[in-house]
C-alpha cells in the first residue's frame, strides 16, 4: 500500500553570532529526499526571510520547492531583521554588510556542523547577494555554489534610484548617505514594499502577473516579523543596508568577486528596478577564479521574480537554479 507523502518539515531555531545577537534560522526538510548539498537563502533589504522566501501559499516558498528537490534549506534573519536580535538603535546604522556578514559566517557554519558538509549552496536575493558575495569572497572555502539575483555590484556610479541625488543622499553633504533622515530603523509600510513590485508588472491588471492571495500573505507576514510593532501600520528593519546600497549605486564595492572560488549562477531581471545591467556585467567579469559560471537573463522578469506567477519568471529561475546546485 502506498504511504501518503509526508510534507515538508520546518523547524526554528537561533544561532549565536556574537554576544548579545541570535539569528533566527528555520530549516527545511522534506522527509522523503535530502541528501543534496545544503542551501541557504539570504533576504534583502527590507523583508525578512520568511516573508521573502517561505509563504504558506502555493508558488509561495522558494524553500519548500528547493526541499522537495532534495536540498535541506535554510532561511536566516539578519540581524535587526525578523525574529533576530533587535540591537538597540544607539549606534547608528543598524546592521552594515560587516555586521551582517559575521551573522552569515555563523550560520554557514552551523549548516556546514549540522550537516556535516564541508561547503554549502547559498542564494541571495538582491542585497542578500550582495552580502553573501561580501561572505563568499572572504571564506571562499565554505561556499559550493552562489546565486547572485539582481545584485549590487558596481562598474559605474549612476543610479538615479538609490545614489547621487536620490532620497537616500544627505542633500547638505553631496555624496554621503544621509543618517539623520533614516535613524537606526526604517519604518516600512504596506506602500514600501508595494510601490515599485506595481510600477515594474506591465498591464493595468497585476493579478494576472501576480497571484493577490500571495501578496496578501506576504505583507502579512512581513508585518508580523517586527512583534512589537504588532496592531500598527508599520514594520522595522534596519537603515544599515540602505546605506551600504547607497554607497554601492554611487560606486563603492565591499568585496572583490575575484576572491570567489566555487560555481556562480548570475541571474538579471529585464524589469528590475534595483540591479542595473553593468553590475551583472561586471559581477560576471569579475568571477575569473570561480569554478564555473552561469548567467540567466530573464528579461520579463521583475525584481520580485521568484513571488510572481511561475509563467512570469519563477518557474525559469527554479529551474535553473535545481539544475545549477546538481552540478
């Protein structure tokens, strides 16, 4: 008699990064298969991690679909994100990529001691990328395969959304983040995360490039990360990111990709608003000492590619990546 499928199993758990900050880790396994090489999933600048990548709703968790393949996944909250520890808003900003980079490092290593596998998968979405390039590039030894999605990486300093003359500028001090207006925290509400997934889904209708069942349960879930904000009409991440991103559009660069040793999936979207098409170029230049590269240009694809309807960019960017952590 043929047993029913057992579903995935989630567990939660904290890893210490250093005194005083927990990161929030959840784990996925599906009961049947997970012999595959370990994968963890890197959020970015606002959401955190299960919002971003694990939602009870079908096309909804990027982790489960990479568990069912056979992978045990793993999310993690930066610190400041989520269910991490919130340090305290006396030290202005909030989690930069150094910051957050020791956060990856003990994760990794929890992953690689849990599993007992000597290097690891690892995918990141936009800053996500960015931070675990920043970890790859300075533990190449710990990292198998890397997916860069829509990531920072510059070869020029132009960006009219994040960089000089943007929001994100001190407009009394011509290139420099402007502190004072972002605090610690950013207070993000239901038009943050909305504004520019509306603007980049050509149509009038967006239900026909994204599922508004999905959506709904995104923005809640991102809304009850941030416990004490429970009832109100804002959510907390840290403004650490936001000043790292302003400091990448204007050309700075945290890390060297020349330092990368394992294999790169490369991954643009044509209706992105955050990667310009000169940080793939230059990321792709830049991975002469990687084992392999892989670009995927996915050029209807929006910045929210892998939250979309399969036919939209999703379906294309699993596959590519299921192929790519096999090698």
């Amino acid at each position: 008699m043929t047993r029913p499928l057992q579903p995935t199993k989630r567990t939660d758990f904290f890893v210490r990064s250093e005194p005083g900050i927990d990161i929030f880790v959840r784990r996925l396994v599906d009961p049947r298969s997970h012999a595959k090489v370990p994968v963890l999933l890197m959020h970015g600048v606002r959401v955190p991690s299960i919002p971003s990548f694990d939602l009870d709703i079908e096309n909804g968790s990027l982790a489960a679909d990479l568990a069912a393949a056979g992978h045990p996944v793993y999310l993690m909250d930066a610190r400041g994100f989520g269910r991490s520890t919130r340090p305290a808003p006396a030290a202005l900003p909030i989690a930069r990529s150094n910051e957050v980079v020791r956060d990856i490092r003990a994760v990794v290593e929890h992953i690689c001691s849990e599993t007992s596998c000597d290097r690891i998968a690892c995918f990141g979405w936009a800053t996500g990328g960015h931070w675990l390039g920043y970890h790859a590039a300075l533990y190449p030894e710990t990292i198998s395969h890397i997916v860069f999605f829509i990531t920072l990486y510059p070869q020029e300093a132009d960006h009219p959304l994040l960089g000089r003359g943007s929001h994100l500028e001190d407009p009394t001090r011509p290139g420099v983040f402007n502190r004072a207006a972002y605090g610690a925290y950013l207070e993000n509400t239901r038009e943050d995360l909305l504004a520019w997934w509306d603007t980049s889904i050509p149509g009038k209708d967006r239900s026909d490039w994204r599922d508004p069942a999905l959506v709904e349960r995104y923005l809640e879930e991102a809304f009850a990360s941030d416990g004490e904000r429970a009832g109100t009409s804002t959510f907390r991440s840290p403004a650490g990111p936001m000043e790292d991103s302003y400091y990448l559009a204007t050309g700075h660069r945290f890390w060297d990709a020349s330092l990368i040793a394992g294999q790169a999936l490369v991954i643009s979207a044509g209706r992105d608003f955050w990667a310009r098409p000169s940080d793939s170029e230059k990321l792709v230049a830049d991975l002469v000492n990687a084992q392999s590269v892989t670009v995927l240009d996915l050029p209807q694809a929006t910045h929210y590619a892998h939250l979309d309807r399969p036919q939209n960019g999703r379906a294309a960017m699993l596959q590519a990546m299921l192929a790519f952590f096999d090698r």
